[in-house]
C-alpha cells in the first residue's frame, strides 16, 4: 500500500518546515537560486510565527519574508491554483521592495528584492519548471536595475527521477512529495540536507497537533479554490467568505488547541 505522508507543498508546513530549521532554509535557498552555500551569511526571518487564525483565514498567505545579506527575500508556497498568481507576485514585490523606504532616505538605498513563488500548477506554456524574471528593456534586452528579481517553480512540471547532483530538483520533489516511497527515493541519495528534512518530516507526521492543523489548512484552502472557480464561473461581485470554528489563542502554533472543526460558507453574506 502507498502510504501518504505530510505534504511540505502545504503551506503551512512548508513554513513550519524551513522557519524552524534555518539550516534547511539556508540549503533550500542555496539550491533554488543556485548560489553557493558558503556566499550566504545571514538569514533573519522577519515573520516566523504562524497564529492560529492564519490556519484558517480567507487569502492569508503563509510566505516566509527574511533579509539574507542584505537581499529582501520572500518565499511563497501555492497550493492549489491562484488564476491571479502573477499579478500577485508582483504586488508583494513592489510592497517587499519599497517598504523599508524612509522618509528622508535615498533610492538608492533600496535592497536587492526577489521574491520566490513555488506553484502547484502549471503557469505558462513551456516545459521548463524554473522561470526567472527581471526588467528589462524589451528590444535590447537591457537589464533595467539588478534589484528585481521573481523565481517561479511549477511543481507539476519536475521530473519524478531523482538526480542527486541536482540540489533544485531536489528540493522541489521534496517539496512535491506525496509518499512514503518518494521521501525514501530522496533519503537514499545521501545528499545530507535532503536526509534531514525527510527525518524532520517524518517526526512531524507523529505530532497530532500538526496533523490535524494540515488537514484543516487543507480543507480551507481547498474550499477557497472551489469558491473561487465558482465566482469566476458565475460573476459573483461579493466575496465568499470560510470559517472554520476552531479554538482560538493568540499564541503560535505549537500551542494551538485543536477542536473538531465545521466549515460555515457565506455568500454575499447569506450562511
């Protein structure tokens, strides 16, 4: 029998993953921008807790935001489709990018910004998962400013052979894992960091707490995608908004409790 395993393509345990192992984060971000490990000095993460209604909150993104040597870098994982993924992108680069500016302060002093979307669908029309972006000058190809930058990795599209001296696919069919055989097809290619996180994968897979903060995480976003398929298919003008009845403390979440959860769904405002 196949057995399933906790999915780091959630976003929640993708953050829960990467903001509690910084060495982790450091490899993940070493292999999908494809710098040396030894070129990155400093991560601070500048949003590591997740609350507990950041589980379960209508369009609440569960990114990470650090500066790393002076870069602004933020990581978002997508689960499910977003048809405004783009345009989204772009918005939280342009508030990453301009939102440490002063008043009184030089442009100049803006920092290198990029902004990394990792997607579990299919974006644009090519095979190649990894799209870099810039600006740049359409005919010339002249690169505006080095301070931009937009990764985006389409999950659906990484190979399923496993290449040890590929750190970014790695990484990604890590992230892509859906089973205990995948998570053992990377834990035997030796290549330390990948070994690490399958164990610390597994020893959240035991937590309770976690399990069942994945499955709600999951059915909201879900439920989300569904509602948004539906205002596209039938023009809905006002929001559908999901709450799941949880027990709430303004704690993070290693001291979330957890009680069975129902889903209320309102449209424009109507149970």
């Amino acid at each position: 029998m196949v057995k399933s395993v906790i999915r780091v393509k959630l976003d929640v345990i993708f953050k829960m993953l990467f903001s509690e192992n910084l060495d982790l984060l450091h490899e993940l971000l070493s292999g999908l921008l494809e710098l040396p490990k030894e070129s990155i000095k400093n991560i601070v993460i500048k949003n590591s807790e997740i609350l507990p209604d950041g589980l379960y909150g209508k369009l609440v993104r569960m990114d990470l935001n650090m500066d790393v040597d002076g870069k602004l870098i933020n990581v978002e994982m997508q689960y499910g489709k977003d048809y405004n993924f783009r345009e989204r992108i772009l918005f939280h680069w342009s508030k990453l990018y301009s939102g440490e500016l002063k008043s009184g302060f030089d442009f100049s002093e803006l920092k290198p910004t990029i902004c990394i979307g990792i997607v579990d669908f299919n974006m644009f029309d090519c095979e190649a998962f990894h799209s870099d972006f810039t600006v740049m000058e359409r005919s010339r190809h002249e690169v505006l400013t080095e301070k931009c930058g937009v990764h985006i990795f389409e999950l659906p599209k990484i190979s399923k052979k496993v290449n040890k001296n590929n750190l970014m696919e790695l990484w990604l069919q890590l992230i892509n894992a859906e089973t205990e055989e995948e998570l053992e097809m990377l834990e035997q290619t030796g290549v330390m960091p990948i070994q690490k996180a399958v164990y610390v994968l597994h020893k959240m897979s035991e937590d309770e707490k976690i399990q069942e903060a994945a499955r709600l995480r999951e059915r909201a976003l879900l439920l989300e995608s569904e509602m948004r398929r539906v205002e596209r298919r039938e023009g809905l003008e006002e929001g559908i908004h999901i709450v799941p009845v949880v027990v709430i403390h303004d704690k993070p979440l290693n001291n979330l409790e957890i009680v069975p959860s129902e889903v209320h769904v309102t449209i424009n405002g109507e149970v």
